[in-house]
C-alpha cells in the first residue's frame, strides 16, 4: 500500500511590536517539522493585511500593538461578522489585561501567556490548525478567578456575566458537566478525551451541546460559567 503522502506544514503568522519576541517564536515554531512562520508584523494594520493575503493557518497576535490593537485586529480577523474566519490565539504578558474579555468575544480561540514556553505555543498551534482550543491553565484560572471575584461583579462585561441553572436551556448532563469541569482548568480536548477515556469525537460532541445549552461563544465562556456556578476547582 503507498503511504499517504506527509500534511502540509502548518503555516503561521506572528504579530508583535518587539523584535526579540517575533524572533525568538519564529526560531522555535520553524524548528518543528509541522510548523513554518509565512509572515510577520509589528503592529496589528500590518497584522491584519498580511493574514488577509496570506491566508495563514493560525495567527499568533499580541494584546498590545501600535496602530491597531491585537483586540481590534482579532475582532477584524476572526470576529462573528467575518465571512472566512481565521484561527486567531492571544500570546499576552496577560497581568490581568481588560482587553483579554473583549478578545473572548472577538473570536480568538487560544490564550498563551508569553512565559509559557515554546512547547506549550507549539501545542496551542496544532490545536488551533485542529479546530481545537488551547488556553493556558495558569491563564484561565487567573482569568476566571479575576472575573468570578466579588469586587469584579460591577466591571465584568456582559459577554461574561453569569448564567444561572434556572436559566440553562436545558439542563447538562453529568458526563457533560464533567467536560466542562475540565474546560475550566484550561484542559484541551485531547486531554479531556484521555482523561475520561473517551474519543475526541465524544468530546467536542459533549462540547457543541454544552455551548448550545449555555449559548457560549468558546470554550472560555464555558469555563467562565463553570466558575461562577461552583463546577470547577483549581487543581492543587
């Protein structure tokens, strides 16, 4: 039997004002055999262009930019008026950033700290070219504990505010809320998957009808809920 011939490499693009920061990922994520950087831009105008004729993959998109914000710039590239939306994950020094809330409704699909480490922007990579999700636990427990404080109640924006049992359109089941439980401490579906011994079809089964329960845009929106309603604890 002939081989099936090798996937295309994964094609990226990285947006960020510092030239250290787009180098050292470039460095990195061409080094992996399923991986190659097509482009780069030092602020998001360029950003945006460039993903627009490119068509890249994924796009990596700091938070803060000149010209145009990495939020604007996800909003325009991956946003819920965009015809062809692109795969768009977050890389921010995060620091509790306000900007992070606006980027879950913007549409981007991963969240990365930039101290997270090459391994783990290689995996939110993949997952993003896989139609997967990959948000840092340390980020999404920082986030979902900022959001579901006390004194955050008043500036939370609305995209996050909670949703209560009583107004779930329906209720989830067990093996559903064990997947968003798992969604909360930023796991990714494979890792769902192996730790409930499940197939991964199971899992983004389990996760279509808990967005459509919940009327959540992503999987963060998700998590969010799990916390402001007692279903997710950080692991230790």
């Amino acid at each position: 039997m002939t081989p099936a011939p090798p996937s295309p490499p994964i094609r990226v693009l990285i947006a960020d004002d510092q030239d250290m920061v787009r180098t050292g990922f470039r460095f990195f994520l061409d080094a992996q055999p399923d991986i190659t950087v097509v482009a780069e831009a030092a602020d998001g105008e360029e950003a945006v262009a460039l993903a627009r004729r490119e068509r890249p993959d994924v796009c990596l998109l700091d938070i803060r930019m000149p010209k145009l914000d990495g939020l604007e710039a996800t909003r325009l590239l991956a946003g819920p008026g965009v015809a062809d939306p692109m795969r768009v994950v977050v890389v921010t020094t995060f620091d509790l950033d306000e900007y992070v809330f606006g980027a879950l409704r913007g549409g981007a699909c991963g969240f990365l700290l930039k101290d997270s480490g090459p391994t783990l922007l290689a995996e939110a990579v993949r997952a993003a070219a896989a139609g997967d999700s990959l948000v840092s636990p340390s980020v999404t427990v920082r986030l979902l504990q900022h959001i579901t404080a006390p004194q955050a109640t008043k500036s939370r924006p609305a995209a996050l505010a909670p949703v209560s049992a009583a107004t779930l359109r329906e209720p989830l089941t067990e093996r559903e809320l064990d997947v968003v439980r798992l969604v909360a401490l930023g796991h990714t579906n494979a890792e769902i998957a192996a730790s409930l011994f499940v197939s991964l079809s199971t899992v983004k089964t389990h996760l279509s009808s808990v967005q459509l329960k919940l009327a959540a845009r992503n999987r963060v929106e998700i998590a969010a809920w799990a916390w402001q309603n007692g279903h997710a604890r950080p692991e230790a």
